[in-house]
C-alpha cells in the first residue's frame, strides 16, 4: 500500500492473488469450514455455482486488442463524496507507472473522464486530445499532469465503465485505452465487447476484494477505543466523548489519532465514515 501527497491507500493486487486466495477459499473443508493443517478454521464457505470462474488473461489481453484497445485498469474504491479513502486496484493489465501516479497525484479528482462517469453511471467514450484542450484552457496542474502522462503511455483514446459493487459500498471503474488517436472507431460493438471484458474481470476480481474490505474494516479495537468511535460516529465532539466516558481530553484526541491510522484515514470526518461501514458490515 502506498499513500503519498494526500492520495488514497492503494492496495495492489494480481491474477495470482485472486488464484491464490480462492484456492485457499476452496481448500478441504469439513462441514463447509476450510481446513489448515488438519485444524478448522474460519467461517463457513459456500461453494456453488456464484463461485468465480477462472480467468485466462491471456484470452483477455486477446479479446482487447482484438477490439482495438492495449491496456485495461480496475479498481475498487472506497469514497466519501467524490474522495477516494482507499483503493483496490488490479496491476496486471494497464502500467503501474500510470495508475500510480494517479492516485498519489489525486489525478482522478480533475479527471473530466471520471467525473462524468460518475455523474452519468454510462460507458463514457473519450479521447486525449480534448482532454488536453480542457486541461491547457482552464490551467488545472492535475489535468495537465493526466494529459501528459496519458501521452507518455500511448493511452490516446479509451471508453470508461462505472460497475456495481453495492454489497461492498464500493465504487468500482474500469477503463480500457488505446494508441489510436480518435474516438470515433468506438461504436456500440467495441463498447459491447469492453463492457463484457470489464464484466469478466469485475467477477473474477470480486471475492477477493469482499475478503479484503471485510478484513480492513474489521479492524480488532480494544473498549475504550470502541467507545470513542460509537461517539464519533453519533456525532460528538471530543469534549463531549471526553465527558461521557470520563477520560481527559488529551487522552480522547490521542485515541482519534490512533484510530485514524488504524483506518488508514487523514481525518475524523473520514474515520467516522468507514466506522459507519464498519458498523453495517
């Protein structure tokens, strides 16, 4: 994980680790428990029909540049308003270069690409050129940093997806590119085949990225700091938690303190988010 400059947490994740994580998912079990060891452990695990098939992504890298496109990214993104807090992003099939510095610079939040998807919730078709003209018009530094570095990839055009992950309270993107300089070669057949490339990774991807946000937001706390934050949540200010459980005001910032790099958030406002998630989940 990495978080630089104010960017999200980002955890990067391969084939491999989806492989590996259903393999173990799927090791012998006894009465639906896995079994390390000969010890049993764990909660039970369905097996059946909803588990995720095998992704040959060779076949995927096939099927994209067969539809004209060179690179593919996904990621799964825990946000508060248009904040990314925490990313889940895949690192086989787009440059990490490119998604790195995306993230560490905050690209995405003068990103016009993901703002309209966002706004829209359809595939947005794009090209850099007016990506470009935007960013060279209004001087936003981010866009311009995007636009360059897009160049830099040979990511000149592209279609961008918004996919479900409502289970999560995760919002999930997914973003093909390619050398070719236009959009209009981006009919609803090429969309068509992106959105079902998209869709086999996003269900390939998916339990285990449930199996890493139910491990992350089930962070072990002690009673004291489980007090605190059922307050933060409802709310209260420091003074006032202070009051309520008896401890000095000192002591009440220095939990919050520790609680925010527990969640791996900057802020109280954000640490009140996700324990709100932590509290549904």
């Amino acid at each position: 994980m990495t978080a630089q400059d104010g960017g999200p947490p980002i955890e990067w994740f391969s084939q491999a680790d989806v492989q590996a994580h259903w393999s173990a998912s799927t090791a012998p079990r006894e009465n639906g428990r896995a079994i390390d060891n000969g010890v049993i452990t764990g909660s039970p695990i369905k097996v059946g029909k909803s588990d995720p098939f095998e992704l040959d992504f060779c076949q995927i890298h096939a099927r994209m540049r067969a539809a004209g496109f060179g690179t593919l990214s996904y990621g799964a993104y825990e946000m508060i308003g248009q904040r990314i807090l925490h990313a889940y992003v895949l690192r086989d099939l787009a440059p990490v270069s490119f998604m790195q510095a995306y993230f560490d610079g905050m690209w995405y939040a003068s990103d016009p690409r993901f703002a309209e998807v966002q706004q829209s919730g359809f595939p947005v078709a794009w090209q850099l050129d007016r990506i470009d003209e935007a960013a060279q018009r209004t001087g936003d530094r981010r866009a311009l940093a995007l636009a360059a570095s897009l160049r830099a990839h040979g990511m000149n055009s592209g279609v961008i997806f918004s996919l479900s992950a409502s289970q999560l309270d995760l919002s999930v993107g997914v973003g093909l590119t390619s050398e070719l300089h236009d959009a209009d070669w981006i009919n609803d057949r090429v969309v068509g085949t992106a959105l079902a490339v998209s869709l086999a990774v996003h269900r390939f991807a998916q339990p285990f990225i449930a199996a890493r946000v139910q491990q992350v937001r089930s962070v072990a706390l002690d009673h004291e700091q489980e007090a605190i934050l059922e307050r933060l949540v409802r709310g209260l200010s420091d003074q006032d938690i202070a009051d309520a459980l008896h401890l000095s005001l000192h002591k009440v910032g220095y939990q919050i303190q520790t609680l925010e790099r527990l969640f791996n958030v900057q802020n109280r406002a954000q640490l009140a988010y996700l324990a709100a998630r932590r509290v549904r989940t």
